[in-house]
C-alpha cells in the first residue's frame, strides 16, 4: 500500500522503503505539490489571514461595523445607554435631583456610599445582560465591562466620584458556579481592574450557603435569604472598594457584601452595576 502524495510513497509496515529517486522528488516537491503550487496556497492563506483580521466586528444592538471588535458596542448604541430619568446618586432609584440624595437616602441611607448604573434594565441592554447570564454568551462580558467603565468615568467627572483601590465581584455558590461556567460578576470585573489598575481578587469574598435564588423572592425574603451568606477572606482594612454586580434590584446583595466589607475596616464602598432596576 503506498500513499496518496503524488511522487512520493509512503512506507508501511511490511512495505519496502522509497527509493533515492523518490526522496528527490519529495524534497523538490514539498507536501506533494509543485512549487509554484505552493507557492499559490501560502499566498491564498496569508491573503486570508490578513482579510480576517482587517474584517471589522459588528455592533452587538444595531450591528453596524466597528472601529474596534473589543469596543462590542458602537459609540451611537453607547450614547442611547444613557439613564434619562434623575436618579440618586446614593440609591440610583427616582429622585427630584441628580446630585442630592432622595427622601428614602436622607430618612435611611444604604451602607454603600454612590452607586453608578449604565442603565436601566430595560431593552436592548437587558437582554444583553440576559445573554450573559443564562445564554453562555461569555463573550459580552468585555463589551458590557467597557459601557460600565464609561459610566464610571462619567460619574467622576460629573459627580465627584472618588477613585478606588480595589474591585470585588458578587460570588456565586459553588454548585451554581459549575453550572454555569463562569461568574459574570467576576468577568465585569476583570477588565475593569485592568482598565483602571486598581486591585482584584476573585476569591476576596466568598459564598459560603447555597441561596435560594434572589429573583424569585419578596424583598423581605431577599434580606432574610442572605443573612450570613458571604464571608470575606482578603484584607481590606482602610481600602476604597467597589462591589461590582450586573444588576441590582432590592439592593439587598449589595447590601449585605457592604455590611461586611465595612465591619472589616474598608474606607469607603461603591457599587458598580450594569442596570438599576426602578
């Protein structure tokens, strides 16, 4: 039995070897082909290359081409991302001013101390959010970063909002963890900490009971359901953090990673989400 190639013939067991001859051959003719042949192919190949990477992304809402593939949204899309109603700038619900506190902030604060949200949870960043979570479509965990990182910038420059030292994500319970794949709290988290080159720690902050799930419960239930939930396991004394979720509704997760950054000796905390729902 000899082989497919052309000039060549490949040995098996039992076969006698390829004469001197042949092994000339096979030299000059490379893979079988004629020079001039594979010539042909490398330039069709690098030609190829070339054309994929020149080939621009497409904008994850209105699929119009990109300058950049990583940005996932256009800049047209992340003008529209806008919240348009005022929000609080502690509590980010309704309130009559942008840069004062609501009644409910005044008559009870949150133990956090700004929150910043790039929308709220209404379409088309929804079902982005939506895509990410419970979709596998991991891939809009950078593009959803990047329009998180702009509204943060946006609130220090129009708020006054302080820098931070460090990141932390919302962690899931192990078992919802492998059933997934992935945290998407985690990876917000870390091209954010890149982009701004503070801190991060995965494993800063742990779950440590398997929760019911918060969206199917009351907002008392919610309160109730992770009374001790979370245990902190990275130093943090004297840090300026900022808890990073996809969204916030109750405010009661937050909430309770706040308590217990607090009670540990952080400065100060934020909370950093992709949608505030109102």
């Amino acid at each position: 039995m000899r082989g497919e190639f052309p000039g060549y013939a490949i040995p098996y067991f039992g076969i006698q070897a390829p004469s001197v001859q042949q092994h000339k051959m096979a030299i000059s003719r490379p893979y079988g082909l004629p020079p001039q042949r594979l010539h042909q192919l490398l330039f069709s190949f690098f030609t190829w290359r070339l054309h994929m990477l020149t080939v621009p992304g497409l904008c994850w809402l209105c699929r119009m081409p990109l300058a950049l593939s990583a940005w996932g949204v256009c800049s047209v899309c992340t003008r529209s991302l806008k919240r348009q109603a005022m929000t609080c700038p502690q509590c980010g619900l309704n309130a009559t001013g942008r840069d004062v506190p609501c009644g409910r902030c005044l008559k009870k604060a949150p133990p956090w101390c700004a929150l910043v949200a790039v929308d709220d949870y209404v379409a088309p960043l929804s079902g982005l959010i939506h895509a990410l979570k419970f979709a596998g479509q991991s891939v809009l965990a950078r593009p959803l970063a990047r329009l998180l990182l702009l509204a943060v910038l946006q609130a220090r420059r129009t708020r006054g909002l302080p820098n931070i030292d460090m990141v932390v994500n919302v962690p899931l319970y192990r078992r919802r963890h492998w059933r997934r794949g992935y945290n998407q709290s985690d990876l917000l988290c870390r091209p954010l900490a890149r982009w701004l080159g503070c801190r991060y720690d995965a494993r800063a902050l742990k779950r440590v009971h398997n929760t019911a799930i918060q969206h199917q419960l009351t907002a008392r239930l919610r309160k109730r359901n992770l009374k001790n939930a979370f245990r902190l396991e990275f130093p943090v004394k004297g840090l300026h953090i900022a808890i990073v979720d996809d969204v916030v509704t109750t405010g009661s997760t937050v909430a309770e990673l706040s308590r217990l950054l607090l009670q540990s000796g952080a400065a100060s905390v934020q909370v950093w989400c992709l949608c505030r729902t109102l």
